[in-house]
C-alpha cells in the first residue's frame, strides 16, 4: 500500500504524523539531505528513462484511463476531506497497474499526476511533502517496475491468467510496498530519531491494509490487460472502499491531538471511564498517571512556539514507546498527558512514572546549535486507595503532582493516604 506523508491510522489512534515530525525541516539537517536525495534520484530516474523508452499510443492511452480513474477516485473522496498527518490511501489500484503493464518510467510520473489533484483539489499542504511523496513512490513504483518486465518479457499476457507471470505480477506488488513503506519510513525515523521503529512500520491492521490494496492492484492489473474498458467496472468498488478507508481515518482524526496525535481529553475519558468499569467487574488494579512538562512556559519563551510543539511532539513518542500497547495515553492539555495503567499496582505504576521521567529527562530535542531537554513531574493515583471512579483518581492525581511540583519537580509523587479512624474501644457499661 501506497503511504504518503500528507495524511494516517494507526490502532489506537495514536499515530505520531509526518506533518507533525517535520514542523521545523531547517533544523533537521539530516532530513533535508535525506530528501533531497530521494527527489534527486527520482529526477535522475526520469530523465534517463524518458530518454530510452519508445513512447507508443497504446501506454498512452492506458496510462491516461488509470490517471483517470485515480482523479475520480480523488474527486469522489473530496468531500470528506483528509485528515492531517500520513496518509494510507488506495490510490495503487492504479499506480500499480501502470508499473505492470507500462515501462518504469511511467510509474515515475503517475504519483506526481494524482499528487498535483491532490493538492489542488483536497488539501493543499506544504510542498516538499506532496514532492517527496511523489519521489518515493515513483521511485518504488519504478523498482517494481522493472523487476516485474525483467521477469515477465510481455507484461499483457497476465490476460491469460498464466500462474507464473501472476505470480511475478504479486511479488513485483510486495517489492512496491516495502520500498514505499521502508522510505516513508526512513524518513519519519530522521526526523525523530527518538521514535521507535514500529511507529513507522507496520501493525496489524495495516498489514490487512496493505493486502487488500495489493489484491486491488493485481486484480485491476489483470483486468486491464483483458480489455481496458474493465476499468468502469472496477472503478465503483475501488471508489467505495477508499470513501470507507477515510471515512475511517477522519473518525480516527476525531479522537485525536492534533499535536501529538495521542488521545485528545474527550476521547481518552471515554476509554478510561470503560477500563475503569471493566477494572471494577473482574477486581483487577488500575493505576493513573498525570505528568506534565516543568517550566514549559520557558521553552515557548525562549525558542518560540513551534520548538514548544516538537518538545511535545518528542514527549508524547516517548510515552507510546515506553508504554504497552493496552495502556491508555492523551494530552490532557497545554503540557499535561494522563496515563492510564490496567493491571498495574502502586509498585509498577510508580516504576512506570520513574522511567518516563528518567527516559524525557534524557530526551534532546534539537534546535539551531543548541538542545531543548525538559523534565516531567508526575502525580501517580491507585483504583480503591485513592478513588474509585475517574474523578476522583484524576483529583488524587493532580494533588500529588502538585506536591512534586512543591518538592522541587523532575519527581513522581504519590497521593498519601489518610489511615482510617481507630475504631473506639467497647464500652463495658454497654456491654
């Protein structure tokens, strides 16, 4: 499948967006090198293949019929609009197709087409993403491509339905995926090197995203080598399926920080107050954590607000990467994140809070030729000790954070809870 760093889901809804790694590219020498090597290849990549391909009415022809139903698919989808961040899309029914049955070099011009509608027509965005999208899937695209006619000398003979060049037609397909997904991926990782590599890889459902797409692709390959007018026919269902896919995303988005990409407060209070009942149900411990960034205020004065958006960019990955995958994480707000822990007692609540503060405290956010480091304090609350519905946990909570504010910050605190009352001897005249 086909990823472009424009607009993403992920479970949970906790993906950590292109968009949002690269607000200051300036900064990232290392991505901006990164970048335009992949755009530069991508240009040497044309120029010497435009310069040996025989260009023929026929691939024309069929390029144009793919191109066009990329643009409906673009123009059905238009609507919903796109919500911010990586994008997964099934605009390979058609990019696919072309690095099948055309010469590799069509494969190189067929993101840039559906990418200028994109732009223009969806959602403009800066313009180095929609260029580098582009180059890294031409650049797969064209991979793919040229594997697939070294394998299969007639590329149209997959209207035979030959097993063997099918076979080669599916490979060429998964080559197209990883090169896509594996620069895509390179790139996220750049800019943030912090940020753990399953963030920008794969997940379960995005692995189901991906075969289907591929399924897509071959089939649409095959049917277009039976007769070109096929493509009205597979033109509806491709349509519906990517309507559903970002239907799905925008819902997603929804739910979402659109800073950090974890669960905004609305959403992570839904999913908490459901843990908490189911905690509730099966007698199992469930721990809270409130953590916020010191003196955030001064690293927006000092270095601007959009350093103060990349340290909580930089935060908030590091909370995903050190936390499980069932633990629920949003951004409260301003610099405060609310951590939910099920199964996990006041021992491994408070080892949990320590690690976060030790790994942040680590953390180097870089800016010009200096680093942002900040530390986090944090406010730990335990189901059944310190409350036994949310309001009450997030009240011990935010009373413990402060208090490690209190003590100094750069600290986790925990609640201290009252004994309870001694109980009054009997009275031996009553008894």
């Amino acid at each position: 499948m086909a990823v472009t760093s424009h607009v993403s889901i992920k479970s949970r809804d906790s993906v950590l967006t292109l968009a949002d790694r690269w607000p200051l590219l300036g900064q990232r020498r290392p991505l901006v090198v990164y970048l335009c090597a992949i755009v530069a290849l991508d240009l040497a990549a044309i120029a010497a293949l435009s310069a040996s391909t025989v260009f023929t009415w026929r691939d024309a022809l069929t390029f144009a019929a793919l191109m066009g139903c990329g643009a409906v698919c673009i123009e059905a989808s238009r609507r919903l609009g796109m919500p911010a961040g990586v994008s997964r899309d099934l605009l390979s029914a058609w990019w696919l197709p072309v690095a099948l049955l055309l010469p590799p070099v069509y494969a190189l011009f067929a993101p840039i087409v559906l990418q200028v509608l994109l732009q223009v027509r969806v959602r403009a965005t800066v313009v180095y993403r929609r260029v580098f999208s582009s180059a890294a899937i031409g650049l797969a695209g064209c991979t793919a491509s040229i594997v697939f006619h070294a394998l299969v000398a007639d590329p149209w003979v997959l209207s035979q339905g030959g097993s063997p060049p099918i076979l080669c037609a599916v490979a060429a397909a998964v080559l197209f995926s990883l090169l896509n997904i594996a620069l895509i991926a390179i790139a996220a990782h750049t800019a943030n090197p912090d940020s753990a590599w399953r963030e920008v890889l794969w997940d379960r459902e995005s692995v189901m995203l991906d075969v289907v797409e591929l399924c897509l692709g071959v089939i649409v390959s095959i049917g277009c080598s039976l007769n070109l007018g096929l493509l009205i026919l597979a033109l509806p269902p491709v349509v519906l399926l990517q309507r559903s896919l970002l239907h799905a995303q925008l819902q997603a988005a929804a739910r979402t920080d659109a800073k950090t990409g974890l669960l905004n407060a609305a959403a992570w209070q839904r999913e908490a107050d459901t843990e908490i009942v189911r905690a509730r149900r099966t007698g199992e411990t469930l721990a809270l954590l409130i953590i916020d960034i010191d003196h955030f205020k001064r690293v927006n004065d000092a270095h601007g607000h959009l350093v103060g958006d990349q340290v909580l960019v930089g935060v908030a990955s590091m909370l995903r990467s050190q936390l499980r995958d069932y633990d629920v994480v949003g951004r409260f707000g301003g610099e405060e994140f609310v951590v939910l822990l099920p199964g996990a007692d006041i021992d491994e609540a408070r080892r949990v809070a320590e690690r976060l503060r030790v790994r942040i405290g680590h953390m180097a956010i870089p800016v010009d030729d200096t680093l942002v480091r900040v530390t986090i304090s944090a406010g730990v609350a335990l189901m059944s000790v310190h409350g036994d519905d949310l309001i009450d946990l997030l009240t011990a909570a935010d009373l413990a954070l402060y208090r490690a504010k209190e003590l100094g910050r750069d600290r986790v605190c925990i609640p201290a809870v009252q004994p309870p009352p001694p109980s009054l001897p009997n009275d031996p005249s009553t008894s």
